[in-house]
C-alpha cells in the first residue's frame, strides 16, 4: 500500500506542477513555456 499510495501522490504532483507551469493566471494554455527561455 505505501509503494502505491507514494506513487498515487508523485503522480498527483507532477500533473498539478505541470498545470502551474503551463498556465497563467487566467487559465490560459501556454505552450511558449514548453520551450523555455532562449
């Protein structure tokens, strides 16, 4: 149960992490932060 509950919540967090990161603050998709910073 640990190894699934662990993996359950890493996963959750990696989704929500990549959510923030790829949106702004009006919810909009923003796929120039897939590329980063040049």
């Amino acid at each position: 149960f640990a190894i699934a509950g662990t993996t359950g919540i890493t996963l959750l967090l990696a989704t929500w992490l990549a959510v923030m990161r790829l949106t702004d603050n009006r919810h909009r998709l923003r796929l120039d932060r897939l590329r980063g910073q040049k």
